[in-house]
C-alpha cells in the first residue's frame, strides 16, 4: 500500500514537473513569435541604437561641441577605443561570466532566486546579464500593470538571445556602453568620460573606468557630482569584484581604493565649451531649407536673392537639406551623427577667449561702469524718450 501511495507521489511530481516544463517552453515560444508582449523585428535588432549627436572638430582633432537632442547626446565609440580596465570593471561587476553564456547565465539567475527571492538578502546580487541590461534599455518601457511586469523579464531574456545571435560579445559590450545614460545630459561613455573626467574612453585610468561602471548600478543614487563619498564607496566595491575576478592584484586594489574621488566636471551644453557662437552660426547655416519666396516679406526680396545663391553656390548651406543618407532619407543633424571638421584650432581658439575676457574684465567693463557711474540713464549713455529703443 505505501509503495503505490509513494509511486503515485513520484508520477504526480513528474507530471507536474513535465506540465510546468512544457508551459514555460510554450510562454517563451509564445513571446519569440510576438504573441506575447512585444520583441522587435530582426530591421531593429540589426540596428538598435539609431540616434548619436554630431560632433564639431577642431583642425587639431579636438571636439569642440555637439549637436543633439536632450537625452540623446550619444557620441558613438569603438570596441578598440575604450579602455582595456574599462571593459574589465564592467565584466567583473555587471556579469562576470558574460564570455561564457549566450545572454542569460543560468547559475547567475538561480543564485538570485535563491538569495534574494527565498533567503531576502539584499545583497545576494541580480540575476540579469549584460546582454540582458543592453535588451531592458533598448526595448523595454515602464511596465504599467502587474502581468506587464510578469511578463517584462521573460521577454528581455528572449531579446537578449537574440541580440547574441546578431552580435558579438565585443559589440554588445560596445552598445550597452553607447547606450547608457551618465546623467548631466552625458549620455554614453565617451559623453560620460568627457564630463566627469575631462578625457577619454579609451584614456580613462582604472579608478576613474570604476566610478563609471559603478554609477551603472543607479546613476542617481552614485551621482560623483552630488555623493561623492558615496560614489567613491560604490567605486571601492567595483575595485574589490576586479581584485576579486583576477583583472588587478590585492596591492593595486588597496592602493586604489585609497585615492579620493576627483573630478574635472564639465556640464554637456550647447552654450558651454569654446566657439559657442560660431558653432551656432555652423548649426543654422547646416539646416537652412531651400528658400521658398513665400515665407519672405516684401522688404526681404535682396535677402531672397542672397539665400537662393547660396543655396546654388555653397555646399554647406542647408546641407542636410541637400544630401540624402542610404535609405533616401535626409540627413538629421541631431541625430545622425555626423562629424564635421573644422579650420579652427581650439589652442588659438582658446587664447583668443581668454584674450577677450581678460580685456572686458579688466578695461572695457571698469570703464564703462566709470564713464557711466554718475548718469542717472545708467547702464545707458544717453537718455531715451518714452518708447524708444
């Protein structure tokens, strides 16, 4: 009698384990064939990052400034041009077995079901790959229901099965690199190397690649600009997991753990950086459309002339309403990542701002403050009439 109780037990089990089997595979099948939720067409998997800023070049190879929409200021990077320790502090902290799995690791995701969804540690790690970030920040938006959130993981870990397919792991590497958003509008890690750091990806020391990688884990929270104690402590723990995976020794890590965090902030924005005014003048003149007597007043007929020949005469009027990229489609300078090389040597170029600011400082404002110190018009020289300008 005990063995057909204890028989039936067993069968029921491998029924119940065969019929959760098969539901899963039939869920899984159901979200690859987009019957389930949404997974992008192989066009989008092939190209999923489709908007960076255009750069502005200096004559000496120096990046002057940018061109891009707010939270796109994305300037895209090679694999070759990013720093070996940066590659290596994202690896040991984010998925420190990337190179072995195809974009979900099985022992990683059994760890933190174990830990975190059974023992509640806080501290018993997260269970998604690299891949399975790169998938969550290219196609997953808010989930605004609980089944949307049930069913938000599953999908990723179909995406990023198939972002494996189409990509190496070098490649994925680059684009969750691309794609990432540092805050302070530096989006991407050659923004993000720039703002915080005042160089590049590929010139980033070991300490600095490690505060990066560490704001990975929530860029508001290990903000350096805003915590820094905080940050340093998330660097330290980025540090430790290279110590840890082999990338650097007991001894560096403990002598880098030591450093404080400094910074060379400089805030992303249009009107900062050198030639402001003439990056300006270059963004307009790039986006003129072609002149359409219609939209000119009676006044503006000499005006009319001038812009049609320069429409007919100078390539770089309305240049991106000019030329077209593959697809037909015109180019956008916000978005298309254009690089456009100029004449101006940023060394000159930043001699002669700091000639004019040093001789408005010193001569022409205290001048005109003087000269106009007594006048009851003052900041203006003569007296205006009600009305006039």
């Amino acid at each position: 009698m005990a063995s057909k109780i204890t028989k039936g037990i067993i069968i029921s089990f491998w029924v119940l384990f065969v019929a959760a089997v098969g539901t899963v595979f039939l869920i899984f099948t159901a979200i690859a064939n987009g019957s389930i939720g949404y997974v992008p067409p192989v066009e989008q998997l092939e190209n999923p990052i489709d908007k960076y800023a255009s750069q502005v070049i200096s004559a000496d190879g120096k990046t002057l400034g940018s061109y891009a929409h707010s939270k796109d200021n994305r300037i895209f990077v090679n694999y070759r041009d990013l720093s070996p320790d940066l590659v290596k502090a994202l690896i040991a902290t984010e998925d420190v077995r990337f190179t072995e799995h195809s974009g979900i690791d099985a022992q990683g995701l059994f760890r933190a079901v174990v830990k975190r969804g059974i023992l509640m540690q806080k501290s018993g790690g997260g269970g998604s790959t690299i891949t399975q970030q790169l998938a969550k920040q290219l196609f997953s938006p808010n989930a605004d229901n609980l089944m949307e959130r049930l069913f938000q993981k599953p999908i990723e870990w179909v995406i990023a099965v198939q972002l494996e397919r189409y990509y190496t792991k070098e490649e994925i590497i680059n684009m969750y690199l691309n794609k990432f958003d540092f805050l302070y509008n530096a989006v991407g890690i050659q923004s993000a190397a720039r703002v915080y750091f005042g160089t590049t990806p590929k010139n980033l020391k070991i300490e600095e690649a490690a505060t990066l990688v560490g704001m990975c884990k929530n860029p508001s929270y290990f903000n350096p600009k805003r915590q820094n104690e905080r940050t340093r402590g998330r660097r330290n723990t980025v540090l430790e997991q290279m110590q840890k995976a082999g990338y650097i020794t007991r001894a560096e890590c403990d002598s880098l753990k030591a450093l404080p965090l400094v910074l060379h902030f400089t805030r992303m924005d249009h009107k900062e950086g050198p030639a402001p005014y003439f990056r300006e003048y270059l963004r307009i003149l790039m986006t003129r459309p072609k002149p359409d007597r219609s939209t000119y007043r009676g006044w503006q007929k000499q005006q009319f002339y001038e812009d049609s020949l320069a429409w007919e005469t100078n390539p770089l009027y309305g240049w991106c309403n000019k030329n077209k990229k593959a697809d037909g489609e015109y180019y956008n300078l916000y978005t298309d990542g254009l690089k456009i090389y100029t004449t101006i040597d940023s060394r000159m170029q930043q001699y002669a701002e700091e000639a004019v600011r040093e001789h408005f400082s010193k001569d022409l404002q205290p001048a005109f403050v003087q000269a106009n110190r007594k006048k009851k018009q003052a900041p203006f020289s003569i007296d205006l009439r009600p009305g006039e300008v």
